[in-house]
C-alpha cells in the first residue's frame, strides 16, 4: 500500500515559499485585525451597514464563478467574450460578475477590459494542490445556505438541523455526495495542518498518533510522510473513514469518540475538533480521551488562532473569534471558547 497523499508545500497550501515562524503569523493577523478595524470606521454608520448586508453577494458571485468553471478556464490573460466561450456562460452576465469579483482580487481586469489570473485564481481551480476550492463545493452547498438563512436571534435551535431535518455530521453521513464535499474542505485545512504539526511539535519515532475525529486522515497522512517512523490511526465516524486515504503506516479506525478512543497511543490529535461541540459534549470527548491516554501521553489540541475577521455571535463572553469557529458557531449553534 503506498501513500495517496503527496506530500504538500507552504506553497501548495497557503502559497508562500515556506512557513513563517509562528511569532511573524501572530504579527501579521494582528497588522490585518487593525487594518480592517480602520477600513471599517473609515466609513459611516450606514456605509457599513450596506455594506455588511451585500456581503452576502461575495458568497454567491465566488461560488457562480466557480461553478461556471472561471478559475479553471482563466489559465492566462484573455476577453471576457473568450472567457464565456470557454465556460459557456453568458457574456452579459459573466462580464458584471467579473468586475464584481476584480474588486475581490479573485481574479482581475486590466486597463484594456482582459481578464488576469491572479494568486487567487489560482487556489481555486480543481487541480490545484491545495485543495481549497472543495470549499466552495461544501459552503456553496443548499444545505450549508439554507442553514445560514435561517439564522433567528429568537431561537436558540440549531439552524443546519432545523433547515436539513438533521443534525450536521448525520446529515454528511445520510448523504455521501454531501460529506465527501465537506470532507474535502478539511482536507484542505489538514494538510495545511499537518506541514505545520510536523515543524511546530517535536515528533520521536516510532511514536504512535491518533488522530481523533481526523476525517479522512489526510493531517495524519502528511505527518507520516513527514516524520518518517511515526505510525498513526485516525479515528473518526463510519462514513469518513470509508473514505479514508491509504498510506502503509496509517490504520483507519471507524467509531464514536463520545462512546471510546482507541488507547495506548503516544499523542493524542483533536484538530479542529472541540469547536463543533457545546461544553457538556466537548468535555465528554475529552473524558474518552483521557481515558485512553495512558501516563506520560501528550493530548495536542489545535483549533484556529482569534482574529477579528469574523467575531462569533457563538459567545458573547469572547470578544473576538476566529472565522472557522464562527462559521461553526453560526450554522449549529456551536461554541467558541
Ligand atoms: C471539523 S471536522 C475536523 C476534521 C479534522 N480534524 C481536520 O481538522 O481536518 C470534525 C470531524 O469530527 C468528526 N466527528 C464528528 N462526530 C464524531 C464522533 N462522534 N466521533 C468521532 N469523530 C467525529 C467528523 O466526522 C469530522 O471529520
């Protein structure tokens, strides 16, 4: 069995030429939470409010682009006429959504009317390494937009299941198409993750990894082919790990972390993990984990850095929060700590 996760780089990941040191990371996401206050409070109250309430045209005109196939036909400097031949879309209304998304940056338009690739674009396209357009697949899903609208300061029930007639993981699970979509996305974020871990955390093989709720184990995959030695298990629902990648030193183990996880590991892995669940729940996986982990085990727990980007409603307790626990927090009423 050979691996079927090629090994990523900064560039394919986040498209900079390696990763920056922690401290230059925290620098600059401070540097942008202060430029975006000033863009903010550089315009007046109403200004800001229209321009909140048509953000949600950002949402729509990304994903109409990306399924019309834009990004992937936009290989070089071209006409809109030439780009709408390509992608069979109309002329009239791809040209306005073009300039909408020029003032994006997702791609641009020159002095002269063509239309550009830009780094952006680029990260969009369906063969690019990285893997993010699978985002747009899974955000730019009925389900994932139904549930946001039903967003209601009213009630305190979870938007994705009222919407869906499901809660979020039995919904992924009862449809296929839909969860292989959302694992997708965070297969994005886990190889990002996982060419992060292998720099950031000292590994000593042949320790052994669990990687609970890891998804398709993609994080865990990176790590292996990064840190030659170490032996890893994702752990993770029955429908994710049907899904699961290959690689000769990774077990995929389907199970309920709130009912057990596997012991005797090395280190434990909840990434992205503790975010989905409200108190009672979340202390419930920890207890399964720290049941499983034997003495002198490390528990590694990674969840997204707090920017002001988008603060989540989840907490008023927390004045600021990161976009990936927001968006949880949003669509299933989940929980920044
Ligand atoms: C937000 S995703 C994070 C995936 C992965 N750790 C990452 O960062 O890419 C949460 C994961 O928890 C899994 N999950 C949900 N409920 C679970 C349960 N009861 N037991 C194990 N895994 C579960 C989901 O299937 C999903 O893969």
């Amino acid at each position: 069995m050979t691996s079927s996760v090629t090994r990523p780089t900064a560039k394919d990941v986040l498209g900079v030429p390696a990763l920056p040191p922690a401290r230059a990371t925290v620098a600059v996401n401070r540097l942008r939470d202060r430029l975006l206050r000033l863009h903010r409070r550089l315009a007046p109250p109403p200004v800001q409010v229209l321009e909140s309430l048509f953000g949600l045209l950002d949402h729509r005109v990304l994903v109409a682009l990306c399924e019309a196939g834009v990004p992937d036909a936009l290989e070089h400097r071209m006409s809109t006429a030439e780009l709408a031949r390509r992608t069979g879309a109309d002329a009239d209304t791809l040209e306005r959504l073009v300039r909408f998304a020029s003032t994006r940056g997702w791609l641009r338009v020159d002095r002269r009317g063509g239309v550009r690739p830009t780094a952006v674009t680029a990260f969009l396209r369906r063969d690019h390494p990285g893997g993010w357009r699978a985002w747009v697949d899974f955000a730019g899903g009925a389900d994932v937009v139904g549930a946001v609208q039903l967003l209601s300061a009213s009630s305190d029930a979870d938007p994705f299941a009222t919407s869906n007639g499901h809660g979020f993981f039995e919904w992924m699970a009862l449809h296929p198409e839909r969860g292989g979509a959302f694992d997708g996305a965070m297969e994005a974020g886990a190889r990002m993750h996982g060419l992060v871990l292998a720099k950031a955390l000292r590994w000593h093989p042949p320790e052994s990894v669990c990687d609970v709720g890891g998804g398709t184990g993609t994080l865990l995959a990176t790590l292996l082919d990064l840190v030659p030695g170490l032996t890893g298990t994702v752990l993770d629902l029955p429908a994710v790990v049907g899904r699961a990648v290959e690689h000769e030193r990774l077990t995929a183990v389907a199970g309920d972390a709130f009912e057990a996880v596997p012991s005797g590991f090395h280190t434990y892995l909840l990434v992205n993990v503790v975010h989905d669940w409200g108190d009672d729940d979340a202390a419930r996986i920890l207890a399964s984990v720290a049941l499983a982990a034997d003495r002198g085990a490390r528990i590694v727990i990674v969840e997204a850095e707090a920017t002001a980007y988008a603060p989540s409603p989840a907490s008023a307790s927390h004045r600021r929060s990161s976009w990936p626990r927001s968006h949880a927090a949003v669509v299933s009423a989940r929980r920044t700590r």
